[in-house]
C-alpha cells in the first residue's frame, strides 16, 4: 500500500486518473483495475475519462470503477427487491407509531438503490454502525432530544423489521461484504482509493480488504482536509497507517498570499501529518469587509467566478437576498436563484417572438406559466401533444394547440402566472444582462456543502453557530482551512457580528 497526500490544488485526483492511464498503457486489463472513491461524481470521472482515452467501454470494461457501496452492491448480487425502499419506511412508520421520511439517492446512474431516513434515531443508529461503536456510547455524546428508551425501542424494530423482509440499507452493504469479503471479492492488479480521510471505520474495513486482494493499492487524501468527522470519518486511521508516502509539492490553484493565511490555519491543528507544498506565483489579494452592505458597496460580482462560504447556511440568506435585489443569477446549495423551467418558461417565449421555433417540452413548460380557460390559452389546450423534440412555431401554437397570448405582450404579460417576486428578479436580471438560463459564476454554500470546489473570487463569513463554538479545535481548524483554499485569486473575509462568536482567522 502507497499513500498519496494531495493537499488543496495539487492536482491529487488528476494523479490517480494518470495512474489509471498509466496501468492501461502498461498493458493491465482494465477488469483487474479499481477505482474506488468517496462520491458517484468521482468515480464517473475517473470511468469517463480511461473509456474516452482508450476506447472502452464503460459499464463493462470499467465495471471497478464505483463508489464503496457500488462495490459492494455488485459483488453482493444484490437486486432491488433486496434493498429497503420507501415504501418499507411508511409500513415500519406505521407500526411503532413514528414519522418515517424517506428519500432516494441512487448509487449511480444505471443502478437501484435503497431508500434513506434521516430520522435523528436513524441516523444515530447509522453512525454508531459506520464507526463500530456502542449505540448507547453515541446516544450518550449526543443531544438528539429522544430518551434512550425511545432511541433503543427504534432501532430495535428497524433492525428486526429489516431482517423480517430481507432487506438492507446502505450501510448493511458495507457490513456484509466486510463479513465475506475474501470470498466475494475479485484480486485486482491495482486499486486506487481516493478521498479516504473520509472513510468511517467500516469503510476502513471495506479498504483493508480490498488490500488483500489486490497487488498494489494506492489511498489518495489529506487529512487537513478532513471535515467530516461528525460523520464517522476516522482521519487518524489515514494518518496512521504504516506505510509509504508521497506528498504532491506544487499547488496549481491557491496563491501566495491566500497560502501563507491558510498554513497558519493548518498550523493550529494538533494531529496531522506534516507536510510542505507550494502556492502559484501570483500573490493574491486578501481583503476584509465590516458586514455585508459594506462588500455590496466595494465589491463588483459582474464578472469572474465567485464562491460565498458560511459555516451554517442561514447565514447565507441576507447575501443571497442582495444578490436578488442587484439582479444576480446565482445558485444556493446546489439550487439555481431561477429555476430552470422558469428560464425556460421566459426564454421559450422571447424566441417565438423573434419568430423562432421551440421543442414541444419546452411549449408545455411555458404553458404552465400562463392562464388556461380561455384567458392565455383555450380551454382544453394546455396539454400539447407530441414528442419532446418536435418543433412548433408561435403560428402553430396558435393554430393548432390554442395560443391566446399575442406576440405584441412582453414576457411578463404574456406568462401572467409568473409570481410577483420572480417577475421583479427577471427584471433585474435582464436589466444586467444575465443570462439567467446560463451556469451561475456565483455560488452560495455552506464550507462542507462546498469541499473540492474553487472559483476566483471567494467569499467567507466567519460567524459560527453555538454548537460550532462548543466543538472549537481541530475540526474547526480544518473547516476554515478547507473554506479559504478555495481560492484562485481573491479572498474576500467579512467581519463576524460578534467576534465572540465566530472563528478567529490568524
């Protein structure tokens, strides 16, 4: 085993995926090569680019190319009949008489997957299992605001109501293939294991295994960069573990005045592995700002990416209610300041007025932003027939599909179920010039929400919830590490309301 630590911008996952093209290059069936990383986003990376490279196919020449539980998903054989799905959170809700909410998330694209809850006994039940630990030594640690009694009771019935119907969740996944793990699992010339400073316990188990069987493995990560420990990430397993390391010495994003703020930051941390790398040769600016109305005042957003960072998200809504005000296209933990079928709404009607044609999905869009029952549209059009990518002209519309709006309305007229709010932001909107069904170079998130990312312009407020003041040390530390070495050229700092209550940057 070989340790690779890729501190911020060195490039860390751009290695491994020359590592892969390497292996391929050399000869290696691609079948006896693994890719295992943290996210689906990863490892679809990591498959996309060897296919395009070499010309392979992807779900079957890179068929090790996954997330830990993909793995074990496939090696398990398991089909969806086996998972837990929502359905199985309502019935078990139903019987000990407790809300049950469940989502999906798919492992991947081609792949079932079970439902999950984020029900605070479930979730605690799932920590407890992904760090190996007590259920009750964790219910002790936390403050879920359940009685033991309740929190034992839960997680009795989940794991009875599971074993009843033969069913698993994601973290059952991880478990039985650990159990069976030398049988189930293929031998690999080489596995490539990226992000593992985020690797819980068990899914330290799932890595060790993989070791077994492979010749060669590769674990790539940075434990300052660890900030997801509340999670069951064991950091201290990465650090500690016996064998051979190389760290990648040259930063291709951060600047120089930005890295000397940000090793300072990484100097308080008391358990880490030491190590030296170098900023761009452009300096940077590091400027400060008294509150939000003073960076509106002295800061232009027009041009350039831009990266808003809060350690809690609620103190991101005064910036995001500015940015709506000056006309900014913007996106919010992954959620666009305009939804896109708004845009598409507005778009869709300003080109049947330049007299161009729209796709029949993008005409029933549209549709829904206008009044039916003969007002906009006649009574019993505004469902359009016909396949997605047909063209329809705005006569056509018209004379066919019961079109009332007239090409002389502007937008807002014409779109009249357009709410007050959203009509207002259009305007400013077009008023700039955004175009608003574009990517946003602006993005609001919370310092976890917004690991991996970077973007010219950084924006970090360094307020703190009280539960984040309770934590203060090294977690913090690697929080605000992360937060500022997301920085291409400019970090912009806003002073906190109180700075008894916010993070103090060196």
């Amino acid at each position: 085993m070989q340790r690779i630590f890729g501190p911020p911008g060195t490039g860390k996952t751009t290695r491994l995926l020359d590592m892969v093209d390497k292996a391929i290059m050399d000869g290696i069936n691609p079948h006896a090569i693994a890719f295992l990383a943290f996210t689906r986003k990863a490892a679809t990376e990591a498959k996309e680019r060897a296919a395009e490279r070499f010309k392979l196919e992807v779900n079957h020449d890179l068929y090790y190319f996954r997330t830990l539980h993909s793995l074990s998903f496939r090696l398990l054989n398991l089909k969806k009949e086996d998972l837990i799905q929502a359905e199985h959170y309502k019935e078990l809700a139903d019987k000990i008489g407790f809300t049950l909410n469940a989502t999906q998330s798919p492992l991947s694209d081609d792949e079932d997957a079970p439902a999950t809850c984020e029900h605070p006994i479930l979730s605690l039940l799932n920590l407890s299992r992904l760090k190996k630990t007590p259920l009750q030594a964790e219910y002790n640690a936390s403050h879920i605001g359940f009685t033991w009694q309740e929190v034992d009771y839960v997680a009795s019935c989940y794991n009875e109501f599971k074993t009843n119907n033969g069913i698993c969740d994601y973290t059952d996944m991880l478990e039985l293939f650990v159990q069976d793990a030398d049988r189930l699992c293929p031998n690999f010339d080489i596995v490539f294991l990226d992000e593992a400073q985020d690797l819980s316990p068990l899914q330290w188990d799932v890595a060790d295994a993989l070791n077994r069987k492979s010749k060669k493995m590769y674990i790539a990560g940075d434990d300052d960069q660890a900030i997801y420990r509340f999670a069951g990430a064991d950091v201290n397993h990465f650090i500690n573990l016996p064998c051979s390391s190389e760290v990648l010495e040259q930063s291709y994003r951060i600047p120089g005045k930005v890295h000397n703020l940000a090793q300072k930051i990484v100097s308080r941390i008391g358990n880490r592995y030491p190590k030296i790398y170098k900023p761009r040769q452009e300096a940077g600016e590091i400027l400060h700002y008294q509150d939000t109305t003073d960076l509106f005042s002295r800061v232009n957003m027009s041009s350039g990416s831009w990266l808003i960072m809060a350690q809690a998200n609620y103190m991101l809504s005064p910036l995001a209610q500015e940015l709506r005000n000056a006309g900014y296209l913007f996106e919010r933990n992954g959620k666009r300041s305009i939804s896109t079928k708004l845009a598409i709404a507005v778009n869709s009607w300003e080109r049947l007025r330049k007299g161009k044609k729209i796709e029949k999905a993008s005409a029933r869009i549209m549709y829904a932003y206008m009044t039916g029952s003969g007002h906009r549209v006649a009574r019993g059009k505004k469902k359009i027939k016909g396949e997605d990518t047909e063209l329809v002209s705005f006569e056509t519309l018209t004379e066919e599909h019961g079109l009332l709006a007239t090409m002389d309305m502007v937008w807002h007229t014409a779109l009249d179920q357009i709410n007050d709010t959203d009509r207002v932001y259009i305007t400013s909107l077009l008023r700039r010039g955004e175009k608003f069904n574009a990517t946003p170079r602006i993005r609001l998130s919370t310092i976890h929400g917004t690991k991996g990312g970077e973007a010219d312009n950084v924006v970090l407020f360094t307020d703190l919830t009280s539960a984040a003041l309770a934590t203060y040390g090294d977690d913090l530390h690697r929080v605000f590490y992360v937060a500022v070495t997301r920085t291409k050229e400019n970090l912009h700092i806003v002073e906190p309301e109180d700075y008894l209550r916010a993070y103090d940057l060196p």
